[in-house]
C-alpha cells in the first residue's frame, strides 16, 4: 500500500510528482518554517517571534503573462515564482514558503511540466521559498497562482506611502531590459536565450538583498517593485504618498547600447520610461541620507533618478532643464 | 488628486471596488491581525504568538468549478471563499484573511462583480476572515483564486495520518445534499434557491466551530473535510494514515427523504457515498472517546459511520452483514 496520501487518484499522482521535483530538500524545508507540506488538507508553517508576515499573491496566465510557443516552460517556472517575491522583496522582507495553483491541459503533462518544474525548483531554492501546498486542476489553458508567506522584522516593512518632499528617488538595476528582451524573444525565439536582455525578460531576479539592506538600515521612507513599467508604477507610489516628483530623464538607467545595438535610443529611452517587467526595485530616501546609498550594491548598480516634490503630478526633466508631464503608460491589463 | 494609491489606472478603479465591497470594517481587519490590505505590494499581517499559520489554496474556475449561467454570482462569491476555508476547519484551525485573485471578462465587470462581492463579503464577515489583499486581470472566462492564512495552536493541528487501529469514524451533517442540490439545480435552474439542497451546494458552511472544538479538546487522530465525496475522501485518510475502514452503510446520515422527495433511494445513497462538494468534516476518535463525541454540536448531527481496521482497504457493510469493497469514486479532474 503506499505510504503517500496522494496517490489515491489521478490528481495525486500529479501531485506527487510536483512534490518529489519542487521540494525534494528537507533542510530548506525546516529553515523556511515549514512543518507540513503537500499532501494534507492545508500547510502548516511557523512563523518566526518578533515577526510580521507578508502575503501576496500573483497571476500567471497563458495567453496573458506567457505565450507557450514563446516562453521556454523553465523560464515560466522560474518567472512566476520570481515575479511573485519580488512583492516580499519590495516591502523589505525575506520570503518564507508559497503555495501553487496550477491548472494544466493534459498535453503539458508530460515534458512541458518537467521542465516547468525544474524552473520553479531552480528558483526555490536560490531564492529560499519552499513549496508549502497547492491545488491542481485540468484546464484548456496553462493557469499559475502564486501566493507567497514571507516575513520582516516587525514594524519595518516599507511601504509605497512614505515617501516625503525632497526625499531623493532612487532606482536599482537598468530599467527597459526585459521589455527590450521580449522585444528580441518575440524577433528571434527562444534560441539565444543567455543573451543578457532575454535573461532579464525570461529569469528575472527579484532584490530580496537590496529590499532587506533598505528596510533593516531605516533607509527608505517608501519602497516598490518595478513590475509595470516607471511611469506607471511612480504614479503608484506618488499617489499613494500624496506627493509628485521630477525625474531626471539624463540620469536613468536604461540598457546599455552594446547589448541594445539592434534598437535605436528612442526605443532603448522609451523601454527604460514604460517597459514592464523588470522587477527592479524604486525606493525613495531622505536627502539627508543619500550619501549613505552606494552606487553599487550586492552587484547592483543603484541609481539616483529624482527628486519628490510637494506638488503632485510628475514631472520628466530634460538635461536642458525642459520640463514634460510625465504619464502612467505601463502595463495596465484593464485599459481599453 | 485621489488618496488611494489604486486610482492611477482602471486595473487601480477594479481593485478599490473590491476593496470598498468587500473589506469595509476596520473592526474585522484588527480582529484578523491585519497591519495593511489592498493598495501596496504586498498585505502585512501579524501571527499571534504560540500559534502556528494554516495555508491553504484554491481554484474555482468557471467551466471547471462553477457555471456562469446556473450559479448565481453572489453564490460564486460565497462559495469560493467557504470552500477554502472548509481546508482551514479540516486542521482544527481559525481562518484569519485571505487573498482574492480574480480574472474577469468586461461582460463581468458590471452588476456581476457586484453581486459575486457581496456574496464574497457576506462569507468574509460571517466567517471571520478580512480580505487582506489580491490580484487582477482581464481575461474571457471567470478565474478565481483564493489562498487562507488560518491559525491554530502550536502542536494541535489535525492531520489527515494520525487515524489508528479501531477509532470510530464520525462525518458532521449529511453527506450527498450538496450533489443532489447541483442535480435539482441542472434540472430547474437558480429559481428557488432556498431549498435546502440548493443551499448546500450553492452556499456551503465550512465547519470551523466542529473543528476547532475537535481539535482544541484533542479528541480527533484525523480529520479532513469531504469535498471530493466520502469514498475518494476516505481513501485518501486511509492511505495517508496506513490503515483500512469498514464503513457501515446503514448509519450513513445521507439526505432525508422529505427533503429529496424527487428522488429514488438510490440515488440518494450514491449522493451520500460518492457526491462531492460537502463540506462536512470526517474525523476519527479513539474508541474510549467515542462516548464525548455528542449526537449534535453546533447544530450538527455528528454521526458514527464506522471503523478504523488494521487492513488496508475500505469495505462497505451492509445492515445484512455483507461486506463489498467501498472504491474511491467522488470528483478528480484528472481521471480520464
């Protein structure tokens, strides 16, 4: 008789295999917490004294998040995950364990769910978030839910509403990558995919480091991922600060040209403005504490881009000293 | 310029309506531990010491879970937040806030998405769980994903492998109502949706109050909730806790026949051995307990069905005394 519960049925053989490849390790089981995994009706976890924890949960949907003729299913297992921390990672703290909602066509069954899976255990465990459970189901189309538990110090979680006139913004990274490597899959496929700016696009590393450095030194008053582009995503955090800000249009960090050489400055401006997907982090510090912000930090680059300012709306200021509006045009899946 | 950080953009406009319909109390947000809901990357909530998190997810998609011209929308709302929480109950724990993922098609967005909110908050309030935060998006069928933090007391959890030689099988309430409700609703419609039947399948009680009074008073080995249907449900208990049953057909508690006048006994015993969707715990107590399992709790029957055995493998016995083997076939989205 077998020992595992889930083997009664067909959806717990699935189960079973999603188990043995996601989360086979038993050691970053107890380090996350984790007292019982799949297999029962829910999952049991431990949350550390002193802390609080963060939960969030994302989409990841055919057809809307990923195309399969397009997206390599290892980079759709890293990504969803990814994608999902860097939630935890933009509020200063460290992710714990998560639970998968997957629903499958039986023609992905096979070889498409392996390598999902070796994705998503490549990104468990470099980026320390156990597998803690789950729901499976048969669908048309490949749908992915993600919801992650992670934790921070009680009390120090940054959040998009505190940022105060003159603090200085700051972005880490190089903003437009990713939606210039979707550019590049969408030209060429797959087949290159070590290519720097595909990377960023398929394999995206969300700052866990950086967010916990920022929230455990004090240093920023306001804090978010970049997942839909700049200027959609400041607007967020401007609005939800009740402040504006003027940035720097010379200052940001956009894609450098030797890896863009097959797009012109327009676009290589316009990705780094709008383009999504780059799981960045922005974050806002005081001025009186800027100094203390390095330019390179665990191998990111970390750059000065703007200034708040008490007057809302946001501005995009040209080193001519020409000033534009600067609107929302990320990526908003509701806009008609 | 707007307060809230969510009317930069229409997914923003989306979001702060499910926030207004369905998280209105700050009474309910402080009793669930929640620090900070909708608006930012992520929820933060605080655990209560010497408790451990119970974390549980589920589908209920449109065509698979739930059909968009049979079931009401604000049985949809109800439904897919009582169903997770059904999983939190099985632990013996209390549900404390959820996440709502929701992909909507713009037919669905008007007095649909009203109607599924205030079905959704009336199941938040009435079972204690406050809307701590989500995700949107469009999409052509209705998705929803719901994922639970529940807690319980550290060590006091009920799992599904801890049945034992000879414990008394017990199941709360009635089992095969919520099948027969699904069976009048194909054949009439949504018109009389407060026949009883109609009401267990369109608005499931998950059994927190069972289950916590089981598990606080330490008196269930295992426990799970029936949403599958008794004999794959069962089997699963069976097999995750290495034992066989003799289940004894005659102590069923299956649907009363003034209730299922519209349908033979037959049918009626099928519903109750095999219909899914329940949400009725199963649990097991060692036999020198049996006796402080009450006849009714809560105003539930509680119901002595049959008996843990060494062997494994579950037999149905019949009043005569004849024993057949009882095979899982409740729901599986899986089986070919």
């Amino acid at each position: 008789m077998p020992r595992n519960p889930t083997q009664i049925s067909a959806e717990g053989k699935l189960l079973r295999r999603i188990e043995r490849a996601a989360w086979s390790e038993s050691r970053t089981h107890d380090k996350s917490g984790l007292r019982l995994g799949i297999g029962d009706d829910a999952a049991l976890w431990k949350p550390r004294p002193g802390l609080e924890t963060i939960l969030t949960t994302d989409w990841f949907l055919e057809g809307t998040h990923f195309l399969r003729k397009l997206h390599p299913p290892d980079s759709v297992g890293w990504k969803c995950l990814a994608r999902a921390l860097s939630d935890v990672a933009a509020m200063g703290g460290e992710p714990r364990c998560f639970l998968l909602s997957l629903a499958l066509p039986e023609n992905a069954e096979g070889e498409w769910l392996n390598q999902f899976l070796a994705g998503l255990r490549r990104a468990s465990r470099k980026l320390s978030c156990s597998l803690a459970g789950g729901d499976t189901t048969r669908r048309n189309k490949i749908l992915i839910n993600i919801s992650v538990a992670g934790e921070v110090k009680a009390g120090r979680a940054v959040t998009r509403s505190g940022a105060k006139r003159d603090d200085r913004i700051f972005v880490s990274g190089r903003l437009g990558e990713a939606e210039l490597g979707l550019k590049l899959l969408r030209k060429n496929g797959s087949s290159r995919t070590s290519h720097t700016l595909l990377q960023k696009h398929l394999y995206p590393e969300p700052r866990i480091e950086l967010g916990k450095w920022l929230a455990s030194n004090d240093l920023a008053t306001a804090m978010m991922d970049l997942s839909d582009g700049l200027s959609l995503d400041l607007a967020r955090l401007c609005v939800a600060s009740c402040v504006g800000a003027n940035i720097y249009s010379g200052s940001l960090p956009v894609a450098s040209k030797t890896l863009s050489s097959k797009f012109d400055a327009a676009t290589i401006k316009q990705a780094g403005l709008h383009g999504g997907d780059d799981y960045e982090l922005l974050f806002c510090v005081p001025d009186r504490l800027r100094a203390r912000i390095p330019r390179n930090l665990f191998g990111l680059r970390l750059t000065e881009i703007g200034q708040i300012t008490r007057r809302a709306g946001i501005k995009l200021v040209e080193p001519s000293g020409k000033a534009t509006l600067f609107g929302p045009n990320g990526w908003d899946p509701f806009r008609k």
